[in-house]
C-alpha cells in the first residue's frame, strides 16, 4: 500500500511541478493523472497493489471533497456576485461533456468487429 500511494504521489507531484514549470492553466494533479494513465497503458494496466490502494481510496472519495466543498464556502461572496457566469459555463461545460463522451462513444462502437450475426456483440 505505501508503495502505491507512494506512485499516486509522485505522479501528483510531477503533474504539480510541470503546471507550475510550464505555468499552465491545467492543475498538477490533472497532469499527473493523465501520465499516470499514459504510464499504466505502457505498463500494461496496474499491478494488484495499486489496484487494491485506489479501491480503497475511491471507497472513502467523498471524504476527499470536503476540502473543496470548504474552498467553496470560502469563496461565498465571490459565487454569490458572480452566479451566472458560473451557471452558464456549468451547463456548457455538462453540455459539451455528454456530447464529446456520445461523439467518441459513437465513434468507438462504429469501430467493434462485425460478427457473423451482425448485431456488433
């Protein structure tokens, strides 16, 4: 288990320090997640470990939001005087979500091999 938290860190703190480096509008830990994922795909998928580590930590996820969710009091004031520009770019945002997840959801299925039935199972 150390050793994986010890993975899931340094993925984190390399993410950190090319934001930071790079002085990117993209935070470190999305970084590091995607060369987490490029690094697993290499690798060939992760180890039981690293599997059993983030099991447990997804099982305890929503301990993790209560830091946002106090970013967010914080900022109360600011989200009140500025609640429709957040509102708009909520539902765009969510809008263009399900739409690049159906396009590239479509775009996958059109590329499974045909089976003699056809019916693409």
């Amino acid at each position: 288990m150390i050793a994986a938290l010890t993975l899931l860190l340094v993925f984190q703190l390399a993410g950190e320090v090319i934001a930071r480096a790079l002085a990117l509008p993209v935070p470190g830990p999305v970084i590091g997640m995607a060369l987490l994922f490029l690094a697993l795909m290499l690798r060939g998928g992760p180890g039981e470990d690293l599997r059993q580590t983030s099991g447990q930590l997804l099982q305890h996820l929503s301990l993790l939001f209560v830091p946002a969710g106090t970013g967010i009091v914080i900022y109360g004031d600011r989200i009140a005087a500025e609640w429709l520009p957040l509102l708009v770019a909520l539902f765009l945002s969510t809008f263009l979500a399900l739409a690049v997840t159906a396009l590239v959801l479509k775009a996958l299925i059109g590329k499974r091999p045909k089976t003699p039935t056809g019916d693409g199972r």
